[in-house]
C-alpha cells in the first residue's frame, strides 16, 4: 500500500510534496506524481497550502473534495502503470490519442473509477473489475 489509511497523513503528503516543489527541494517518484497533479488544478492549492488540511467536504453542500479527486487521479496513474485491470493501458492511450489530453483522458476514466467504488461500497462488496473495464472500455469506443 502506497500511503496509511489515516486521512490527515494523506492530506499532509500532498501539502508537503507541493510545499517541496514550490522550494525545489528534492522530491521521492510518488511526491514528483503527487506535486504534477496538484499543479494541473489550480483550483485545489488553497486547499493544499491552507493551514486547515481537516476540513471536511461535503458532497451534499455541493463541494467537491479536492485531496479524494486528486488521489483517483493517482490511482488511475498506478492502474495504466500496471495495466490493471488487464487493458486500462491501452484504454488510457486510445483516450489520449483521440483526445490528446492526458488530464482530460484521466477525469474521463476517474468518471468509471469514482463509480465502479460507488458502486461497491454501496453494495458492502469488492469493486467489480470487469464491470470497471466495461465501462472503461465503452469511453475508448
């Protein structure tokens, strides 16, 4: 496993690797991945640089969650990485060939990803890969 379960260690990890970045201090390969997508979004450095790394997000007041969106990103990153499920690979250079956009491929693919673990943990059960490929699968056409 990449990182511990406790949340605020994960949040610390990006606030720190983006905090490295900005001070060209050396950074580990998983702090250089971390660092390049709080770098493609903009949108998410307060949160990362903010002094307030517990605050809680709330889907049902509308706000996104800045530190689980860019941690599916890492995910997909390490599922074309291993190409697992078997074929992620190849759906993720289809998407960027068609759309080239690395990052537009990836939010894409996120849209699979952040359903399939809906999905599971709605039904108290294992994410269903082949149900994940599918529909990975559908996006690459």
């Amino acid at each position: 496993m990449i990182f511990g379960q406790d949340r605020d260690e994960l949040r610390r990890m990006y606030a720190d690797a983006w905090a490295k970045r900005h001070e060209r201090k050396p950074l580990s390969p998983l702090e250089t991945q971390i660092a390049d997508i709080v770098a493609m979004h903009p949108e998410y450095h307060g949160e990362v640089t903010s002094d307030d790394l517990q605050k809680d997000y709330s889907p049902e007041s509308g706000q996104t969650n800045p530190f689980l969106h860019m941690g599916l990103h890492l995910g997909i990153r390490e599922q074309v990485a291993t190409d697992r499920p078997a074929g992620i690979a190849r759906v993720f250079e289809m998407l960027v060939a068609r759309t080239g956009d690395v990052h537009g491929a990836e939010h894409q693919m996120i849209e699979c990803l952040a359903e399939t673990l809906w999905e599971a943990q709605r039904d108290n059960r294992a994410p269903d890969e082949a149900r994940y490929l599918e529909r990975l699968q559908r996006l690459a056409g």
